[in-house]
C-alpha cells in the first residue's frame, strides 16, 4: 500500500504541474466562439402496400410490392401467420414478395383461407415501419376461359396464317388440339397434346390443300377437372388471281444525278419469276463523260421468293443512266402462268446548270481566337474541276468529285482576306463564291489576377518579400514585369525599381522576389504586363502597399502571464505549508 507521505508528494507534484503547465498558461483558445450544433432527430422509415388481396387457388406468378423508403436502410422480413417467409438485407427501395411462399410454407390448408402477411423494414437507427396485407385465397371454381379466335379463310400457297387460342386459368393441367376436314381420305386428327402449363396457344396452319375446309378443335382443362373446349374454321381457296403489283410514278432527273431509284411493292400466294425490261425510246450514248455511264442492264430472276407474308419491295437502281429516255417495266409470273406487269417511264434530261454553292459566308474575328471554319457546299450533277485563291493568288485547285470544301482560318495576323472559291462542271459550265475573313486587333487586355505579396521570416527585425500573380492572355505574354520601392508613389521625388517576373512551375503563375526590409517599412508595388497582339496591349495592377510586419507565434500576454505566476505561485506556497504541517504531526 502507498504510503501517506509519498500519496503527498504526488499530490503536491501534480498541483504544480497544473498551475505552471504551458497548456494551462497559454490563453490562444480564449478567444473561440463555438456554434450550437443542431442535431437532427431521426425520422422512422415509410412503407405503403395493399391492405387487402385475393387470388384464385393454384394462381402462378401472383406478388405483392411493398413501396418502402429510408436514407439509412438495414434489412427487412416478412411474415406471414407468424411464419417468417423471407428476410434479408434492404437496399432502401421496394420489396417484393411472391405468394408462391405461402405454398412451400405449407400455409395455404383449406378454401377459402385468409392469412395475414406482415412487411417490416429497419433502418440503421434500430427504427422500423410495417404494413400488413390480409391475403383471402378462394377455391378455384371457374372453367379456363378461352377467347375465342376468327375463322380463317387464305388463297392456297400463302402463308403466315395460324390460329391462337388466349387462355386464362389458374391450374392448368391438359390440352389437346385435333382437327377434321373435307379431304377425301382424312379423320379426325390430332395436331398436338399434352400437359398444359397454362400459356396460350398457338398452331400454324400454312400448307392446306386448296378448295378443302379443316375444322380445328381445342380441348383444355384444370386439375379440378373442369374443361373447355374451341372452334375454329380454316378455309383454303384456290390461287385464281393475279401477282399483285404496285404502280410508281414516272421519274426525270438530271443527267449524272443519282440517288434513283424504281420500287415495285409485289405479291402472289404461288410466285414462280420476274424480269425487269427497259425499251429505250431515245438516248445519247456520247454526251457527258461517257466513261462513268451506261444502258440500262435488263434483269431475270428465275426463282422469285419471299420470306415476308405479305410480299416484298423490288427495287431497281437507274442511276448512272445515259442521256435518254427510257420505259422500264417489271413482269411477274405466279405458278399458274399467271402474269402481271407495270412500266415506268425515266426521262433523264441535258444538265444545264452552272453549280450551285452555298458558303458559309463572311466571318468577323478578334486576334488569337480559335474555332473558326469556312466551307462551301455545292450541288452539282456531273462536277469536274475547283479553283480557290486567297487575295488574287491561288491558294488550292485540282479535281472536284462534288464534296464539300472546309477551311480552317484560326490565328491569322490581323487584316481583310478575299477567298474566291470557283467550281466548274464537266460541261464548262462555273460558279464562284466569295467570302471574306475579316481579323480584328486584339481588344482585351492581359489577365492579371490573384496577385500575393508573400513575406518570410529572415531575422528578428526584418521578412524577405516576394509577390506572385497570375498572368495569361489569348496571344501570350511578351513582357511582364514588376515596379516597386518605399515612399509615396503619388511624389514626383518617388524612386522605384524595375525587374521581369519569372514563369514558375506551375502555367501561367509569375513569382519575384523584391528582397528583405525591415519591420513597419510599407513597400509600394504594382505588375505590369503587356501581350503579343499586334497592338501590344497592356495592363497595369496600380499601386499596391503592403507593410513589413513580424513574422512569430502568439505569445500570452505579459500580463496574464505575470497574473497567473503570481497565483500560481501563491497557490504552491499554501500547498506546502499544508504538506510540512502535516507532515510534523
């Protein structure tokens, strides 16, 4: 056990360590403010689901969604009778609970059976939210309901046809599709059967024999084995008509014009052939550059067939066509010998037209800026040649195949540029554009920005100055320097010195340094910069002071400090008086 005298002495020391204590001596954090802190009671999650529900027993795919939300979620369960059915971890969004759980849960033990289903969610605060959902499931009573499709009636060799039986039942258990019809040796049949898992269904019905009708019969029923049944009656004709064929309307262009094109939109239940004919009515095989253009190529295609029920576009490309006019028919042939046919007329007329050029027009900029395009776009059928010049001088030419023509005219020297742009087609005839670019002097002066005055410490009685700034401008720097000295700038008698700022590290960051002055001297400075423009704009700071001032740690103030030594030390004496008194009892 520590004894009574060495309990006294710890006691003493540490009493003096408190008072005399640089923590407790330094007042810095007297000065502190401290603000309320506003603390925000949490708010308990939100959930939102039905309050009432009902299905038919043996129902598939049935759910129940509960809306939930919290900024600070943790998990969630969800039971059901007391029976917990699922549970986990939530992510603050909806749950979703399918009721085929009430089944693996052995739940659901007679009919009617209402079960009352509990959702609950948890945030991180330990707050929770429920909603609860009374769950009535009913005897399934009700035969499956079939929606009963058309008759259906088709010419023979078309196809696309099929019969779908929509069906809606909750347990589903059998189905079986027969059918019966006119033909000579056929009975009754069945097409397909099988367990039923109650999705619709579907039978194609291509393929029939013509002139014959074939009654189609379905068969379905539930495990309670309530059944239904439908009918439904496929016709087939025979293919007595003609291949169909749309009618285009004549076409005229520009000779060496392209983008043309002839569609035929044709049908026939039974499509055997086609040809595509052209009877040139007049054309003139030498106009032009012969060398890129052509006769029309007749066309014969021996097995015409689609995969589209309802036909197929035909499309036959006229481009590139000589000078001429041209009647282009289209012939169809079906299986039965069955043909049809159609004709359009093509007149491709002389090109008569000078290029026609659509610039982008005069520009206006101001020195140094950059983004600025000139192009021309031209419509022209048979182009051959382009000249540009740039103030009377040839500046591009050469081959022309009708592309556009851009230009980029960034960073020129300040002054008025004449583009003419000259574009000629193969029939000599022209067409010239005009654009001038215009480039204006520079009109903003340099950015001097985020200028710093910076002392350091360098002895007991003076700091070393130095001044950063921020200098930039869209045609760089060319000079940019620094004025300062001590006195009053406003005096003719004013004496200052001069030196270039440097580029620091970082872009566009300028640092020098001025030198070292005492504490209490104002030093008077200002930066001066001027860009590279042509008109060599500059931008002056003005005259800005800044006062030499000790660069040290807060000390306590002598007085405080006096105050508390003197109490402190009174405090130390009156402790070891005590401790001696006691100490001689």
């Amino acid at each position: 056990m520590v004894s009574s005298k060495l309990r006294n002495i710890a006691i003493v020391v540490m009493l003096a360590w408190f008072v005399l204590s640089p923590y407790v001596l330094n007042t810095n954090n007297l000065s502190h403010s401290y603000d309320r802190i506003a603390i925000m009671e949490p708010a308990a999650p939100t959930i939102s689901g039905p309050s009432t529900y009902q299905f038919e027993n043996g129902t598939i795919g049935r759910t129940i969604v509960y809306h939930a939300s919290d900024p600070n979620p943790k998990n969630y369960s969800v039971t059901a009778e007391g029976v917990r059915l699922d549970y986990g971890f939530w992510e603050g969004g909806a749950i979703t609970v399918y009721l085929a759980w009430l089944y693996q849960n052995n739940l659901v033990d007679t009919l009617p059976k209402e079960i009352t289903m509990v959702c609950t969610v948890f945030n991180q605060e330990g707050e929770n939210a429920s909603a609860t959902t009374i769950i009535t499931i009913i005897l399934d009573e009700t035969a499956p309901i079939i929606a009963q499709p058309n008759n259906i009636t088709y010419e023979a060799g078309s196809f696309g046809h099929e019969i779908r039986w929509n069906i809606t039942e909750s347990n589903p258990d059998f189905y079986n599709v027969s059918r019966i019809s006119n033909e000579p040796s056929s009975n009754e049949s069945v097409i397909v059967s099988g367990p039923w898992d109650g999705r619709n269904i579907t039978i194609n019905v291509d393929g029939l024999n013509a002139s014959r009708w074939y009654l189609y019969s379905l068969f379905v029923n539930d495990t309670f084995g309530r059944n239904s049944s439908s009918y439904v009656n496929v016709t087939v004709v025979p293919d007595l008509t003609y291949p169909t064929i749309t009618s285009p309307d004549d076409i005229a262009y520009e000779f060496g014009d392209e983008g043309y094109d002839i569609t035929w939109h044709a049908y026939d239940s039974n499509p055997k052939n086609y040809t595509v004919k052209a009877v040139i009515l007049y054309n003139d095989t030498s106009y032009g550059n012969v060398s890129e253009f052509h006769t029309f190529l007749d066309i014969e295609v021996p097995d015409w067939t689609f995969s589209d029920p309802e036909g197929e576009d035909l499309v036959i490309d006229i481009d590139g066509l000589f000078l001429g006019n041209y009647t282009i028919t289209l012939t169809l042939f079906d299986d039965f010998g069955r043909m049809t046919n159609d004709s359009v007329n093509v007149t491709i007329y002389p090109d008569i037209r000078a290029p026609i050029i659509t610039s982008s027009g005069d520009l206006s900029y101001e020195e140094g800026y950059t983004g600025y395009d000139i192009n021309w776009t031209i419509q022209e059928s048979n182009p051959k040649s382009f000249n540009l010049t740039l103030n009377g001088e040839t500046y591009d030419n050469g081959t022309w195949r009708g592309e556009e023509y851009v230009l980029n005219v960034d960073r020129f020297p300040v002054g008025i540029y004449l583009y003419n742009m000259t574009y000629t087609d193969f029939f000599n005839q022209s067409a010239f554009s005009l654009i001038e670019v215009e480039v204006t002097p520079d009109a903003h002066p340099p950015t001097v920005a985020q200028v710093r005055a910076i002392q350091t410490y360098s002895t007991p009685t003076s700091n070393n100055l130095s001044v950063v700034a921020y200098v930039w401008d869209l045609n760089n720097i060319s000079d940019i320097e620094i004025q300062w000295g001590v006195g009053d700038p406003e005096s003719v008698d004013f004496e200052f010195e001069t030196e270039n700022m440097n580029q620091s590290e970082i872009v566009n960051i300028f640092t020098v340094a001025l030198g070292e002055y005492s504490h209490g001297v104002v030093v008077w400075f200002k930066v001066v910069a001027q860009d590279n423009s042509s008109v060599q704009l500059i931008f002056d700071t003005g005259w800005i002071a800044v006062e030499i001032i000790p660069q040290g740690i807060d000390r306590v103030p002598a007085l405080l400090y006096a105050v508390v030594v003197i109490f402190g030390s009174l405090s130390l004496l009156v402790i070891l008086v005590l401790y001696f008194r006691t100490k001689t009892r």
